[in-house]
C-alpha cells in the first residue's frame, strides 16, 4: 500500500468507526431495524426556509411535512391537511388540517403555525432567498418588496384546523407547491424566541415529520428516530436512520461498500462499470438541467450574436459520453424530458431548442464584431464542473480561437457572485421544485435573476401563462416562452439530470422523487 492510500485510510478511519459504533453488526447502540444513507455535504441549517441544497432537503423531509406530501411519482397527498376545497376560478384554497396532529415535542399544529411561517418567509427583513416560491400567493411579492402590508396577505387561519390561501392567479402546481420544503410549518412556539438558530441544533430543533432528530454531530453525522408524535407513525418503517457526512465521493463509496451505510448519492463516474457488476449502481431519473448562464449585460456576452456563437461552439454528446456519464443526457433545451404537462411530455413537444454547430458558431462570431475580448468561466469548485469547464474550454478554443479563463470559488462565494451578476458566464443547474416546466422558464422572469436577463415581452409570455385556466392553452403559452428564452439565447443547455447512486442490494422502500429528494420512510433493510 502506498503512501497516498495509507493517509486516505487513516482519514477514513474515524467515520468508519463512529458508524460501527452506532449499533448491530453495523451500529452497536442503535435498533436492529436502522437504516443509513451517507449525505454528501453538511446542512447549512435545518430550517426549511433557509435552504437550497440536496442534503438539506434530504434530512428536512424526514423532520418536517408540508400540507402534502410527494408519493413515489411525484404527485402530491393529503398530509397534514387531510382535505382541501378549491374554489370554482381556482383562485382560492380551504385546507382542512388533520385533528391532533402535533409537534414532535406534543405541541398542537395550527392553522396559525402555517401563517406565521409562510410569512417570515415573506418578510423583507428576514430576507428569505426562497421567498419568490410563496409568490403565487395574492400580494407575496408584493409584501416581500416591502409595497404592501402583512394583512394583504392572502392568508388566514379561519379556525385551529382551517387554512384559507387566496391566490394572485389561478395556479395549476399550487399543490405540488404545498409540499416543497420553505412551505412546511415551523414551530411557532420555538421559532419565534429564536428565529435565527433553532434549526442549527438538534436539541431545539422540533418538527412534524416521520423522524425528530436526536444527534448532530456537525460535518460527522445526523441520528433521526422515529416521532412517536406523528400522525401517521404507523406506516414509518424504520425507527432510526443514521446519516453520515462526507464531502469525499470515494469516501462515501467505501463506507457504502464496506456494508457500513445502505446509500449514497453521486458515486464516482470512474467507478461506474464496477459498480454495475457488483448489482450496486441505480440511477433514478429526476427533472433537473445543468447549464451555463450568460450574464446577458457583461460584455462580450451583451451581444446576443456572440452568445449564439459560444452556444453553438459547444458539442454535448461527447461531453456526457466521456465526462458526465451516470446515466444523464445531453440537453437541446431548458425544461427537461418526462415533465408532464396536460398529459403530454413537454421536454418531447418542444423539441430541440438548440443544435452543435461548429460552422454556424465560426459565422456568428465573424458577424457580431468580437475582437478578442476576455472570457472567463465561473463555476463553484468539484470534480465535475472542473472538468465540464476545461472541456468547454477546449471546445471554444478549438471552434472560436478563443482563450477563455477559468475561475472557480467555493459555493457560497459562487452563489453571491453569480447573484450579484459579477461573472460573464457561469454554471449552474436546476432540479424541479415541482413538476411543471414554470417552474423552470419563469426563474428568467424574476426581477433579480442570475442572467440579468429582463426582456419585456418574455415576462408578458410568462404573466400570460401564469393568468392562463385551460391546460393545453397554458401548455402552447409556456412552449412560446421557452422559444423566446433560445431565440435570445440566453443559455447554454448541457445535460438533463440523473440521480446515480450506490445501493445495498438489502436496502428496499425508500424512492427519490422526481425531485432528486430521497424519501425514507418507508425504507428498510432485509436481513
């Protein structure tokens, strides 16, 4: 054994022996029937307002539940709302809370823990990065920009266990909205002494999910166990979960194949034909398009000619092939394939949005008057973006002449940046909120957008298809403003997602949603 693999043992050790020591043959103090999935990253916080990532979610939906909960097919059930009335105009929503559902601490869950979270949300001076999710909701946007009053707020708790929520417009997801994470209650009681910091420790963190958290062990571990408060405990399969943490692929891989944790996400690609032959490599399709984003006001990229030229410069397929890999596929377009609309798939109806076109880029480029100006490509620092950039790299060399510089930051850094339109062009990607290509188009309609992209007639095609009751005419609408958004190319599609990942061959009924969020509840290991 070399030096390198004795020092990346050495690092393992640790982890591998706190989850040894965590009960049974695989966790020492833990129940039999606890299951393990190894989380790629540490939770910023647990506060389901506050967060955007995966392996936040990945725990939230375990600790807290909104008004509906997504099934294994994406679509959303009763919750904690055992039923709901819409009104004929489809502008107003009656949920009817479930009687006795409590907080994991036995505290009552009322109408009122919805209108105080869904507000702080809201709340300019919280500053909620979410907070345009809530937006559907008559006057949200309007309060969130400090232009209207909290009592405008189309929300109203008539009772205990009644909420009603009037709506700016008709909202064909709404539903689907209801179970993303900022839209799950907090506890009133314990949020509102300590707004800030009760979700960064587990012993103040109270929730209403299947799970309450008992360890956490920053950049280490998450112990959950079973909330015996939960009104549907009954059905939860297991009684704990133990989620390690590791920034390290190889180091998520090892305690996977160790038989020391049941899942993980993202494994190496390198490590991709092996793991099919041992029968441990799954990939599950999710609705999510990684791209590159045109700060459409930094020069060079302020001429959509230019842009045309740069997009056309880049050829996906053996990109994805040879780097991406995992189960993903090349992207003509933004909304990605099975997104289902009106019973039709719209990634499939839409087509193909943009082609590789290495002559047509050379023209473009010839046309638009570019005299080798800089470049740079900003993205946030991991193994696979270093090398989609360095490809990209190579491709605009070899097609344009062109040099560009390469610049990557850590992820917090590279979110402000990229937010404060500081870059040229950068990397990004999207994984659905929930399942309806809006999602997706009208992220280049929002007043502050990553793309700086504010084009009048593009926000009326969205406005139009936000007002807009029937299903296919609100369908030709979105398709409209998906055009519009290529016709100004004002991205760069690359891949469509996938979740790859490594599963015990035990390891039965848990399912990543549409998503990409794992769902444990039901999960268990066979023996």
């Amino acid at each position: 054994m070399n030096r390198l693999r004795i020092f990346c043992s050495l690092l393992l050790l640790p982890l591998l022996l706190l989850i040894a020591g965590c009960g049974g043959s695989r966790y020492s103090s833990a129940p039999k029937d606890t299951v393990s999935m190894v989380l790629s990253s540490e939770p910023s916080t647990l506060d389901p307002a506050m967060t955007y990532g995966l392996a936040e979610s990945n725990v939230q939906v375990e600790l807290f539940e909104g008004l509906t909960r997504l099934d294994e097919k994406g679509v959303p059930q009763p919750a904690l709302a055992e039923r709901w009335d819409i009104s004929p105009d489809g502008r107003t929503y009656t949920f009817h809370l479930r009687p006795g559902i409590c907080w994991s601490d036995g505290t009552p869950i009322t109408a009122d823990d919805f209108v105080y979270s869904w507000q702080r949300v809201l709340d300019p001076k919280v500053g909620c990065g979410n907070a345009y999710m809530l937006y559907p909701i008559l006057n949200a946007e309007e309060y969130n920009t400090e232009e209207a009053k909290t009592e405008s707020l189309g929300l109203k708790a008539l009772d205990p266990t009644t909420l009603q929520v009037v709506l700016k417009n008709p909202t064909a997801y709404f539903l689907d909205l209801t179970a993303f994470h900022v839209f799950y209650p907090i506890p009133k009681h314990i949020a509102a002494k300590a707004s800030d910091t009760w979700a960064s420790n587990y012993e103040t963190i109270v929730g209403c999910g299947p799970y309450t958290i008992t360890r956490w062990v920053h950049s280490s571990e998450i112990v959950l166990m079973k909330n015996e408060k939960y009104w549907n405990k009954d059905n939860v399969r297991s009684s704990c979960i133990i989620m390690p943490i590791s920034e390290t692929k190889s180091t998520r891989l090892t305690i996977v194949e160790s038989g020391q944790a049941d899942l993980m996400l993202d494994p190496p690609s390198a490590d991709e034909d092996r793991l099919k032959e041992k029968g441990l490599y799954r990939v599950e399709p999710i609705l999510g398009t990684t791209y590159y984003v045109f700060n459409v006001t930094k020069p060079p990229f302020d001429n959509p000619l230019v842009r045309k030229a740069f997009a056309l410069a880049v050829s996906r397929e053996d990109m994805v092939k040879t780097i991406i890999r995992n189960g993903r596929s090349a992207a003509y377009g933004l909304v990605p394939p099975g997104m289902m609309t009106a019973g039709r798939d719209f990634r499939q109806e839409g087509g193909q949005l943009m082609k590789d076109n290495a002559v047509l880029a050379k023209e473009f480029l010839a046309k638009s008057g570019y005299k080798d100006e800089p470049v740079a490509i900003l993205y946030n620092t991991n193994e696979m973006n270093k090398a989609v950039a360095e490809s990209i790299q190579d491709m605009w060399k070899d097609v344009l002449g062109v040099n560009a510089a390469l610049t990557n930051q850590e992820t917090k850094v590279f979110y402000d940046t990229r937010e404060n339109g500081d870059y040229q062009v950068a990397t990004t990607n999207w994984v659905a909120d929930f399942a309806d290509p809006a999602n997706f188009l009208e992220v280049f309609s929002d007043k502050t957008n990553d793309a700086q992209y504010h084009d009048p007639e593009y926000e009326a095609i969205i406005a139009a298809a936000q007002q807009e009751i029937d299903p296919a005419k609100r369908l030709a609408i979105l398709h409209k403003a998906e055009k519009k958004l290529f016709d100004d190319c004002v991205i760069i599609p690359l891949f469509h997602s996938s979740q790859p990942m490594v599963v015990h061959p035990a390891f039965k009924g848990f399912f990543c949603s549409p998503m990409g969020i794992i769902d444990l509840t039901h999960a268990y290991r066979e023996e």
